[in-house]
C-alpha cells in the first residue's frame, strides 16, 4: 500500500481567519437546530479540532456568505443532509465524495436511532455519523478500520457507543486530521520555512 504523508510540525501560535477550514452545511431535510448544534460540538469533538480550527457555515436552506456560492471544494468541503436514500446502497447512513462532499441521509439515520430507542441522544449520533464521513474528507481517506468510529458497518454497539460518547478516531486518523489543518496553516503563512514531513500507513482494514 501506498504510504500517506503526515505534517510533523507545531502548530502556529495564532491562527488567521484563513487557516480556518469552512465546512458548508447544507441543510435539505430541516435537522433541528438543536440537533444540529449537539451533533456540529460533538463532530469537533471526535475530530479532535476546535471552533477555531472548523466553521460551519450554513448554506442552505439560508446563505451565510459568499464561501457558498463559490461551493464546495478541496479547501471548504460540503456536508449535505438530504432525505430518501442511496438507492445503490439503501442501508447506508451517510457516504462521502472524497475530498469535496461528506452526505448524511438524515431520514435513514433518525429511522435508525428510534429503532435503537436512542431519540433523546439523536445530536451525539449524528455528530458521530458527521465525523465519520469528514474524517474521510478533511484525512482524504476513503478506507475504515476495524474499530472505532470508522468501522464501515454501525450495529447497535456502535450506537450505544455513540449515545455515551465512546467512539473514537485512531491516533493515526487523528493524526492526519490534524495534517490537513497544519497543511492549511502553513500554506497561508509567508515563511519559507518548510514543514519536516515523515511517513505514516493507512489503518487496517
């Protein structure tokens, strides 16, 4: 398998408005607001980044700024909750287009959590759901692994885990997570310096 490159490097002391990664929500099927404030908190969480590392930015059904028309890309990637589903693949929660374009089936996943008598923790499950398919987009990964949140296949273990906050990213996927994010930030400095870069292998599978 192909080695993945991973940032070794400090993180700089402050960050500027354009280090920050923007995630564009677009919001199709109506995700409550209180869900969707409880799932975007628990994502950052699980990605081990911060609201001043990643902003959402709302982009429909309401624009919040130009970043949206623009659309997503490499450098400001969607996250779209739609309803109905993957007719190829009619279980499937969520997928995701590396590297633009994580897709919750928001419908899907709420059928699910009151099948797992999980409503009350409907925010912490989606969340979950949000990092799993943004790890994929923001480490441009599109493998699982074994364990953890990026097991390719939710039973209810993974959903209990996930009402309580017990899923978790491997060292090595945070890791990359947090390449993407020092990639940015020195890309948008006006130092010559170069980041030492070293070699890491992809999860199991």
């Amino acid at each position: 398998m192909a080695a993945f490159l991973i940032l070794v490097a400090a993180w700089p002391a402050t960050l500027r408005a354009d280090d920050v990664v923007k995630v564009l929500v677009y919001n199709y099927a109506a995700v409550p607001p209180d869900v969707m404030k409880v799932a975007e908190s628990e994502a950052e969480r699980m990605l081990g980044v911060t609201a001043s590392q990643l902003e959402w930015v709302n982009c429909a059904p309401v624009s919040e700024g130009a970043v949206c028309v623009r659309g997503w890309s490499k450098e400001s990637p969607g996250l779209r909750f739609i309803n109905g589903f993957n007719k190829y693949q009619p279980t499937e929660l969520g997928h995701a287009d590396v590297p633009v374009l994580a897709t919750i089936y928001y419908e899907k996943v709420a059928q699910r959590v009151h099948r797992e008598n999980a409503d009350s923790a409907i925010g912490k499950v989606l969340g979950a759901l949000i990092a799993h398919e943004l790890c994929h987009v923001l480490a441009q990964e599109p493998g699982h692994s074994p364990t953890g949140i990026m097991t390719p296949v939710w039973g209810s273990a993974q959903f209990r885990a996930a009402q309580i906050g017990r899923l978790s990213l491997t060292t090595v996927q945070l890791r990359r997570i947090e390449s993407r994010f020092a990639q940015r930030s020195f890309a948008n400095t006006n130092s010559d310096a170069k980041p030492k870069l070293a070699k890491s292998r992809p999860p199991a599978r």
